[in-house]
C-alpha cells in the first residue's frame, strides 16, 4: 500500500523525506496545480512576534512523475500576504532567529511575498536507491509607515541519500545542508523623529548597550542533518528514521561595521518509529532539541571597531517531546467509501532560561488527539471527503521567574509584559478543534477539479480568548 493510498503514510512521512525513499511515497504519477486563500485572527496573540492576523493567498504547482526506473518530482508556489498587529518585532521568521530579534515598540503590520521552488529526483538501480533535492524560497517583507523595516530573506536546502534493499526493506542514510539569510533595513521618513530600535536577547531583555545603535542587520545560518532510514519495500511494515541536526546562525549589526552581535547554536535529535499494515498502524515519535544563544561582549570602540572582550551563553532553551499514535482505516482513498481514525496522546517539556535562570519560562503538558476522515464516491464523477479533529492540551505543570527586571526601563516592562500573557495562555489549559470539506469532480479520465474549506479553532482557558483560521483551496489534479 503506498502512501498516496492511505492516512498511513502520517506514521512513516519522515523516512519518505530521505530523497532516495521519496520515490515510493506513490506508485503513479500526479500533478496539482491551485490557489489557496487562508486567513487567521489570532486575538489571543501568544506571541506579540507573529502578530495577531494573518490574511494571504498563494499559487502553487506540484509534480509527482514516474518514469521507467525513475522518480521525478517538482514545486513551485508564490504567496502574497499581509500580518497585522505586529509587536516588538521588525524580522521575517522570527521562529527561525530568535531569541536575537530586531524590534521596536510601536508595532504595525507588515506585507510580503514568498516565492518558493525546488524539485528532486531518485533512481533504482537492482538493489541500490539513490536521490537528491534541492529547493530555494526567497522572501520579502516591509511595512510602509515609520518604521519602515525591508526584509530579504533566502533559504536553500539540498538534500541526497541513498539505499540498499536486504529482503523486504530498505535501509538507507540521507542528509541535508540549508543556508539561510535575512538582510533586515529600517528606513524612517517622518521628519518630528526616529523610533528607537531595540536588540532583544529573550524572555524579556534586550541588548541596553545597543539600544538604537543600529537600524540594519544581517543573519546568516549554516545547518545540516544526518539520518538513517528503514522502509519496507511495500509500504506495509517496520519503518524508523533516526536523524541528527546541528547548525548555527549568526547576527551582526551592519551599521557598527558589521558587528557580531549574537549567534544561536541549534542541535536537534529526533526518531520515528512505526508498524503498518493494510488496515492499521502504530507510530511512536520522540525529539529532543536546544538552541543556545551566545552574546558577545565589547570594549569602547576604536574608531568603527569594536574590540571583542568575551563570549557568554546567556539563553538557553531546551523542549523534549514524546508522541504515540495509532490509526486504523477501512478501503483505501480510491475506494468508494473510504474511514479513517487516529488517536494520539503526546507529552511535551519545553523550558527556556536567560542569565542562568534568573528568568525562567518551564511549560509541561500532554496533549490529546482524535481524528477521523471519511470519503464517499458517488458514481465515477463526485467525490465528497470530510474530516474532523480534536486536540486538547493539558499542563501538568508550569514555572515563570523575570526576576533582574528594571523597572526604570520602559522597553523592558512591555516585555516582560509580554512575555507574563505569553505565559498565561500557554500555561493553562486550552482545546483546539478543526473541520475540513473536500469536493472532487472527475472532468475526464486523467483530469480532477477539486475545492476544499477548512477552519480550526483555538479556544484559551486564560480570559477564555480564542483563535481562528479559515483557508480554501481550488485545484486541478492531472
């Protein structure tokens, strides 16, 4: 059974993510291209970072073509977004650079467009399975009124690995290399003054010595992966991934003559383990991950340099996660009726400290997931699909400590500020639910038209603040 056949592939997707492996995630080819709108009002807005609406569409096309004894597959896909109620916060992905964030205290909303593409291709040959992958997302954003922060971002990953079959599996290593970039500009065009532009350090603090010192700064980022990789041959059986990342990403400020102000080092482990067969499976999946934040300090300046005086580890921030998960399923998606349920219960442990925990954010939680999916074909033309899902989240314990605040610090109060309402709706219990609806229309032997609409809601036991998200996709299948 192949993945395209099944909710199965959920249990084993992350040995498929080896290139060599990817060639077996179908056994025919498929093409879609479509457009999605998505929009999502956050007013809980646990991170001040992200905003608290997104609103965007993006086009995308991708390819899935199976050749004699090959795989060849490709993407591309532009998105055109707007993010309102943007805090403390000029960069794009700032899950990817914190906790070094360039920021300011008025806030706004920012505009982007994200271009993406990529593509890979794998082989069989006897016994032996080979692939690479390559793909480059490029990104830009910028808010029009004071300030005005440009932000080019690029993001390449290659990827290759390679198999060997001994009786029914494959067993192989793969790894990956991703360079990432973001040039940040900050332009002012009012004439009654300039905003300050802080260097935020986590949880709370930023860098004071540099406080509006520098309105640009540029990150750059190294990373890569290793894994090994077990997949039965015909897609029912024991699959495991084991893979290990280490990178860094560095922050330099460009108007101090190009200072290194902070870098991040990310280490990351993760292991994912299933059994499947035609009408269940069971998967467990466990991480481990750390980034440490390094801050350097400098003496006084001679003339534009600075001299480098020490390196201190100051932020640390540590999540180990556990997840066990069973489905079962009746036919498969092609057949006329088509049931699918998951359920999973999931453990989470993520703990961030500053200054050697004199500040402090530790959240323990389990979750809890059900799910089902059901699909019905009415005659050869119409297909209807539907889905429901359940998460409800549970801490079973949780610590918050911002002691070594300044309180004569107006930047540091809004802060920690929001960092304490951070804390308030992650750190209490809240449920997530989500609905979707899927219609397909078979044109003509080899060509599909298919709408889907989605929305997931968030609710917070905190203040009882909820969050939503409503998307719609159109596409062709070919």
């Amino acid at each position: 059974m192949s993945a395209a056949d099944s909710c199965m592939w959920q249990l084993s997707s992350q040995p498929l993510s080896n290139p060599a492996m990817t060639q077996w995630q179908s056994p025919s080819s498929e093409s879609v291209v479509g457009v999605e709108y998505l929009h999502d009002k956050n007013d809980a807005r646990p991170i001040a970072a992200e905003g608290s609406e997104y609103s965007g569409w993006h086009g995308n096309a991708n390819t899935y073509i199976k050749l004699h004894d090959a795989t060849v597959w490709g993407n591309a896909c532009y998105t055109n977004y707007t993010r309102r109620g943007v805090l403390y916060n000029e960069t794009l992905h700032p899950q990817m650079v914190y906790p070094y964030l360039s920021a300011d205290t008025v806030g706004g909303s920012l505009y982007g467009e994200c271009y993406r593409f990529g593509g890979g291709y794998a082989s069989l040959i006897d016994k032996w399975a080979w692939g690479i992958s390559a793909d480059y997302v490029a990104e830009t954003g910028y808010r029009d009124i004071d300030p005005r922060p440009e932000s080019i971002t690029g993001n390449l990953h290659i990827k290759a690995g390679g198999a060997y079959k001994i009786r029914n599996y494959y067993i192989g290593i793969g790894g990956n290399y991703e360079h990432y970039t973001q040039s940040l500009d900050i332009d002012f065009k009012s004439e009654s003054g300039k905003e300050k532009i802080y260097q935020l350090t986590g949880l709370g603090s930023h860098y004071k010595r540099f406080s509006g010192a520098s309105e640009n700064s540029f990150y750059s980022g190294n990373l890569w992966s290793i894994s090994t990789d077990i997949y039965p041959h015909t897609g029912n059986g024991f699959s495991s991934s084991l893979s290990y990342q280490s990178g860094k990403i560095t922050k330099s400020l460009d108007d101090l003559n190009n200072l290194p102000l902070a870098s991040i080092n990310i280490s990351a482990i993760n292991l994912s383990t299933a059994w499947i067969n035609k009408c269940w499976g069971i998967g467990f999946y466990t991480a481990y991950s750390k980034r440490s934040g390094l801050e350097n300090l400098f003496g006084l300046p001679v003339g534009d340099n600075y001299p480098l005086i020490a390196t201190m580890e100051m932020y640390s921030h540590r999540n180990i996660s556990a997840r066990l998960t069973g489905i079962w399923q009746h036919g498969t998606c092609s057949s006329p009726f088509y049931i699918s349920t998951r359920f999973s219960a999931a453990y989470n442990d993520d703990r961030e400290e500053y200054d050697n925990a004199t500040r402090l954010r530790s959240i323990r939680k389990c979750d809890i997931n059900a799910n089902i999916f059901l699909s019905q074909a009415f005659n050869d033309k119409w297909r209807i699909s539907a889905c429901a899902d359940c998460t409800l989240s549970i801490p079973t314990s949780s610590s918050l400590i911002l002691s070594g605040r300044n309180d004569s610090d107006r930047v540091e109060r809004e802060l920690i500020e929001a960092e304490k309402h951070r804390f308030d709706l992650l750190g209490n219990k809240y449920y997530e639910w989500f609905f979707m609806l899927k219609l397909n229309r078979r044109l003509t032997q080899k060509l599909t038209a298919s709408i889907a609409a989605n929305f997931r809601q968030t609710v917070y036991s905190a203040n009882d603040i909820s969050a939503s998200k409503f998307g719609i996709f159109v596409s062709v299948i070919f």
